[in-house]
C-alpha cells in the first residue's frame, strides 16, 4: 500500500463546492530514463484516478508519464449529501489502491 | 562608415538570440498539433475561457506545479466535460486528461508535471456543448525532467 494523502473538509453546507486535494507515494517511472546499467527502466506509472461520491463518478483523470513523481490532483465538487467520497488510483504493474474519505453534509 | 566596437556586439547579440528563439524543432510542433487534433478530433479551438497558470521560469523540470481554471456555471446544461494538458517536446505529448462533470461545482483543477525541456503547454477544455477552448503557456525550464535522473 502506497501512502495517500487526501485533504478536504470533513463536514460542509449542502450545495457548497468543497475542494479536494489527493496525494499519492509513487515513483512514476516514466520508461525513458536510463538506469545505472544504462538500460532504459521500464515504465511503472499511474495511469488513472478516480472520485466517486456516493457511487457516482465526479471526477476522473488519466495520467501520463509527464506527471511528476508522487502525484498530487486537486479538484472540486459539490457536497450534496452526507456520505463517502471513495478514490480509487490504478496503474501499471497491477497497483490499485482505494482510499474513502467520509464527507457530512449539514442542510 | 564607422561602427563602434558597442553598436557591433549589441547587433551580432541580438541577432543571436533571435535565432534562438525563433528555432524550433518542426516536428514537435507538428506532433502538438496532431494530439490537439486527436483531443478535439478536428472540431474548430476558441482561445478564451480558458486559463492555464503556470510559473514563466522553472528551476527544476521534476516538478512543476500547474493549475487549469476553466469559466463555467458547471450546471448540468452548460458544463466541462474534460480538460487536457499537452505539452510540446516532452517525448510524449500528452501530460493529463480530467473528466469532470455538473457535479464538480468549479472546473478548477491542479497537478504537478515533468518538463523535458523550456517549452509550449496547451490546456484545452471541452464543453458540453461540443465547443472546445484553449490557452497556451511558454515555459522556460533550466533543469530537465523525465529523461534525466532525477
């Protein structure tokens, strides 16, 4: 399991836009760098994150090897009612990982 | 005609530069603008509405903060399906693709990314509509990324 970082208020009004901000240990090898051999490294990257509130998709991103090491996303959405916010990342080498955060929401 | 040893330096300096920044490698320019085509899959790109912040210098190419704003009410009748990052000398051209939807309140949305090399972005965001916008930033990197060692 790879360390994962996820930053967002813990309750909030319903209808107000709540930011979120997701971080996540991971290498990113790109598979154009060389390694000490002088051998190109094979490519270990994350190729797609999600967000899905309450079950449904709110947000979702394809990665490519020109996001930085560890990456980091922030992104937006309005809290609608109480429930969990599950953030799923998947990538090469078989890694998937889902983190759930628990937003409340006050009328 | 007299040409002070100053006036000489200052023109063949000039001149220099010039050529630098004028030269850019064709092909990147064209790959760039197949990806743009493959995002948009040919449908005509607007400049405007969108805004792509990034810092002008970059010190380290490892590591470049970026954030995509793009104007919308975000109501489920005019909202932002996606926006993309494409990049113009990296070896590869795509950076990162969102899809967001009504549910995302602000199409605001942030990440940090390599640079090969001081280069073009290009943020383009496509609407519900089927319309597509786009804003283009000039970066100059000092440290490369992604094909170096870190």
């Amino acid at each position: 399991m790879a360390r994962a970082l996820i930053t967002m208020p813990a309750t909030a009004k319903r209808g107000e836009i709540v930011e979120i901000r997701t971080l996540i240990a991971h290498p990113m090898e790109t598979g154009y760098r060389a390694g000490d051999d002088g051998q190109l490294l094979p490519r270990n990257i994350l190729r797609r994150f999600s967000c899905r509130y309450d079950g449904e998709q709110v947000f979702s991103a394809e990665l490519f090897p020109a996001v930085a090491a560890n990456p980091y996303l922030t992104f937006c959405t309005i809290a609608t009612v109480s429930g969990t916010l599950e953030f799923t990342w998947e990538g090469d080498r078989g890694f998937a990982q889902t983190e759930r955060v628990a937003l409340t929401v006050a009328a | 005609m007299t040409v002070s040893r100053r006036t000489l330096l200052g023109a063949v300096t000039g001149a220099a530069v010039g050529t630098l920044v004028v030269v850019r490698p064709a092909h990147a320019a064209d790959d760039l603008q197949a990806a743009i085509k493959a995002f948009t899959t040919g449908a005509p790109l607007q400049r405007g509405r969108v805004k792509l912040d990034i810092a002008p210098l970059v010190e380290n190419g490892n590591t470049v903060p970026i954030t995509v704003h793009v104007t919308s009410p975000m109501t489920p009748a005019d909202h932002v399906l996606a926006i993309t990052v494409l990049n113009e000398k990296n070896p590869q051209r795509d950076v990162i693709t969102c899809r967001l939807g009504p549910r995302a309140g602000r199409a605001d949305v942030s990440t940090r990314i390599r640079l090969a090399n001081s280069q073009q972005l290009v943020a383009i965001a496509q609407m519900s509509d089927g319309s597509f916008w786009s804003d283009t930033a000039d970066v100059i990197v000092t440290l490369a990324a992604c094909v170096e060692t870190p």
